[in-house]
C-alpha cells in the first residue's frame, strides 16, 4: 500500500466518521490522489500538512502561537516535508515550535487519530524589494488532538512571537478564527468521553 493510500483510507474512515466534514475530506482527498508530490510543500496548488491542538495534563488549557508569518494565533503545525505520516508531522511540529516533547496523541473511542481536517489559503509572500518569495497556495491540513504528559514549559521558536496556555475564554477572546474554535470544541467533546 502506498503511502498516499494510507492517507486516503484515512480519510475515508474520517469522512465515515464525520459525514458532515465530507466535503472537506474529499478535497483533501482529491489532492492527495491527484499529485504524487502532495507531501512536499512545493506542491500546487496546495500540499499535505499536519497540525495539533495541544491541551495541558489538567485538560483546561490550550496551547496557541502567535504565528510569525500570518500575523494570527493558531494551533502548532507546519508542512509534511515529505513525511507521509500525518500524526508525525504533527507531534514534529509541536515539538519544534513549543519544545514540549511529552505528548499523547488521543484518538477518538473508535481509534480514529484525526480531531479535524481543514483547507485554508496561504497568501502570497513577498520580500522587501517586492518580489514573490512564495506564491499563494492552499494548506490541506489533517489536526490531531494531544495531551501533555510531563513537563508544560513552552520554549518560543523563530516562527511565533508568542506562546500561550489559554482558557477556553482566553482563545474565544484571542481568535475569531473559524477553525481554531471548531478545534478548541472538538478536542473538548473528544476528551469528555465517547464520540
């Protein structure tokens, strides 16, 4: 089995799941089985990425970035890279950009690792002198929900101005962004119990 269809039984089993994320899913889908490439970032018109929605061990904190290039607080993530595995992109991302590095990843009561999947348009980025340092492109992002088991410490990276653990009010107040709250919802329901 290729590493590709890995990826669209996934997210098969995840539109299965949650047929109201159907359309999603399958757009995601359609990427993955139209280009070969979809796990590196040169990839257009979009490619892979993985994200986490990172909760504290006393499930009452949530983890978000100041992103340094987009200007916004977000979930930890970032490109494939030519990682295959999703989930391992994910946790690689989370312990890149907070340096936290004991993390369970929690599955849903079926076993279904993604908390959420989402397409969402990356500007087109330009240097000082005005010229195009990358061109527009969309990330089709799988989430994965995890839980901090050891040390909560964060350690600020390159790429984001500022970490914070937040309340479920304090992300409500830091971000309107659709996404972010969907995850913050859905990483709730999943850790109260069977879904």
């Amino acid at each position: 089995m290729t590493d590709r269809q890995t990826l669209l039984d996934l997210l098969t089993q995840y539109a299965v799941a949650h047929p109201e994320e159907r359309a999603m899913a399958d757009r995601i889908a359609a990427l993955a089985g139209a280009h070969e490439d979809c796990f590196e970032r040169t990839c257009r018109p979009g490619h892979l990425t993985g994200s986490a929605w990172v909760v504290s061990a006393d499930r009452e904190r949530h983890l978000l970035l100041h992103h340094g290039k987009l200007d916004k607080w977000l979930q930890p993530g970032g490109h494939a890279d030519g990682q295959t595995d999703l989930a391992t992109v994910a946790r690689r991302e989370v312990e890149e950009e907070t340096g936290l590095r004991e993390l369970e990843l929690i599955s849903d009561s079926h076993g279904l690792a993604p908390l959420d999947v989402d397409v969402h348009d990356i500007p087109e980025r330009r240097d000082a002198a005005g010229n195009v340092k990358e061109t527009a492109h969309e990330h089709h992002d799988v989430r994965y929900l995890f839980l901090v088991t050891g040390d909560e410490t964060l350690t600020l990276s390159e790429e984001s101005h500022e970490l914070r653990w937040c309340r479920p009010d304090e992300v409500r107040t830091l971000t309107q962004e659709e996404s972010v709250l969907r995850l913050l919802n859905k990483a709730k329901k999943r850790l109260e119990g069977p879904n």
